[in-house]
C-alpha cells in the first residue's frame, strides 16, 4: 500500500517527518550510552551540543532572494544584517547569548566584488553587536538568486538552561516583547534580536516557554501549544493592544484586517513568553511585556471576544515548501 502521507506537503509537516527520521533512537544525532535524551528535542528554535554547563546551543539560518528579501529593492548590506540578526532572533527565543558565526553564501554570478563586501559587512557588523563575530564559512557562485546560510553558536549564562517550547503548562500566561503585524513595511529587515529581554526573562521571571516570532503570532504560538500538548486563549482587548501601527498601514492597502496582519503576517521578531501564573507583573512590565492570554488544558488556539464567547484562530502563517 502506498503511504497516505506521501503526497503531503508543507514545511511543518516535512519537519514532522524529518523529526520522526533525525529523532529516532539510533539515528545519528542520538545521545551517546548512558548520556540520556537531550534537553531540548529536535524542532526547537536552537539545538544543544553540550548540556554543559553551561549548555553550548546551535542555530542555523537560510535567506533566499526573491524569498526573504529583494535584492533589486534592499541594500545588500541591510540584507546581510538580516540573515545575522534571524539567527540572533533564535539564540533570543532559547535564552542563550551569541558567541560566534560561521556563513555560508550562494553568491549571484551577477553581483559585484562590493555588492559581495557588503552583504558580509552587514552579517559581521550585526554580529559584533552582539559578541558573535563571523569566524569562518563557505562561498560559492552560480547563475540563479543569491542565497546566504548563517549558523550561530550559543551559550547559556551561568547557572541557566535554555528555554525550549515544550514546558507551557494549563494556568500560564502568554506575554510578547513588543506589538506585531505589517512587519513587511521594512521592520522584517531592521527589527532588534530580543536578546537582551529574553536574558533578563530568564534570570528573573522562570519562563516556562519561548519563541520568535519568524513566521507568525498564531502559527509559531500553535508551535508551542503542539510541543507543550495544551492549548490558550487569548484575549480581544489584549490582542488589539499588541497590534503594531504598521498592521494598520497594511490594512488600508490590502483591505485585511489589521487583527488578521498581527496574528497572521510573521517577521515580528518578537518573542510569545510564556510565563508561571504568578510572575510579578512588575517585572513583567519592566521587560518590558505586552499581555496576550492564559494557557489551557483544551487544545487549540482561541480568542474570547468582549462581546460575549470566543472563536478559534487558525495557526496559519508563512510556511516554506506548500
């Protein structure tokens, strides 16, 4: 017989697979006797090397153009800062600090020495930034797009684990780092890693979950509900606060709604925190957080509504291979 998932496409469900091949016990990537399971499973947004301490995380990254940037409309050197700063995005999401890089590039046979230069030098500038310097790589060239592919290596702090997506529990509650939607006004190519925010989460408030937002509020949360086997409401009022000005902006282009922009859009790069019931909301707010919901035992993702009931949000988003 033939396998009924064998006509299936899309990126999350050729990770499914990919997870049930790489994952397996005696793959490659399993521990060896005696080590245990790692602490954080395959899928999560970095992987750890060594549990430490502190643990040693891993991280990699691919920009494609015509894909995740235009190069006949975005400077080379912003495009370089933006395959850095995803990377960055992702040691944010683990609670892990940056300390080097190595890139990989797939160079346009039509692109010049400088318009080359530039795209290392906003890779390498972003980096510095963060203490995570590029220390090698790889160059080729061919007659198609360019492509760049950054990987990233991490550290905890001290006395600190990395934060995965798998731990939020009923009760919780669900936090942004900052408003979301219409990102593709330019935000998607100069937005700020929440490194720093994400440190100061992990030293103070004991998260229980994180993520970045890279492909969108209701698709990258329902990640954290499928890792974590629960579900969240979120609520209206609080959902309409976290809406980015730019979610408007888009809204009056293209006539969808700026709700639909902040859950849907991606390239956010802020990170969904979830955090135990009785986080101080001090603390919270001195992040600072923006209130979103409450985890629950009831899977799915919903939206209570002031007027009265709730409706379900599709976790729907940018998915590569559809």
């Amino acid at each position: 017989m033939s396998d009924p998932d064998s006509t299936r496409r899309g990126e999350l469900e050729l990770i499914r697979r990919l997870r049930d091949l790489l994952g397996r016990p005696g793959a490659t990537n399993a521990p060896g006797p005696g080590a245990g399971p790692p602490p954080i499973a395959f899928g999560d947004d970095m992987s750890v090397l060594e549990p430490g301490p502190p643990p040693l995380l891993w991280t990699v990254d691919m920009l494609m153009d015509g894909v995740d940037f235009d190069s006949a409309v975005h400077p080379w050197r912003t495009i370089g800062r933006k395959a850095m700063a995803v990377n960055l995005s992702d040691c944010a999401a683990m609670a892990a600090v940056p300390i080097g890089a190595l890139c990989a590039v797939s160079l346009c046979n039509a692109l010049s020495m400088e318009d080359a230069l530039e795209l290392a030098r906003g890779a390498h500038e972003c980096g510095l930034r963060f203490g995570c310097p590029i220390v090698g790589g790889d160059t080729n060239s061919w007659d198609a797009p360019t492509a760049i592919s950054i990987s990233v290596a991490a550290r905890c702090e001290p006395g600190r684990q990395p934060v995965g997506r798998h731990g939020a529990r009923p009760g919780d509650r669900v936090w942004l780092t900052g408003p979301v939607g219409g990102s593709l006004l330019g935000r998607h190519l100069t937005f700020e890693p929440r490194i720093a925010a994400a440190l100061e989460i992990n030293r103070h408030l004991a998260p229980h979950a994180m993520i970045d937002i890279s492909d969108g509020l209701a698709l990258d949360l329902a990640r954290i509900l499928d890792a974590s086997g629960c579900g969240a409401v979120l609520d209206e009022p609080a959902l309409d606060a976290a809406i980015h000005p730019d979610a408007h902006r888009r809204a009056q282009q293209d006539g969808r709604s700026p709700r639909d922009h902040a859950l849907h859009d991606g390239e956010d790069f802020e990170l969904i925190v979830v955090l135990p019931p009785d986080a101080p909301r001090a603390a919270c707010e001195r992040v600072p957080l923006l209130p979103l919901g409450t985890i629950t035992a009831e899977r799915g993702l919903w939206l209570t509504l002031s007027a009265g009931g709730r409706e379900a949000i599709a976790p729907r988003g940018w998915e590569h291979f559809r």
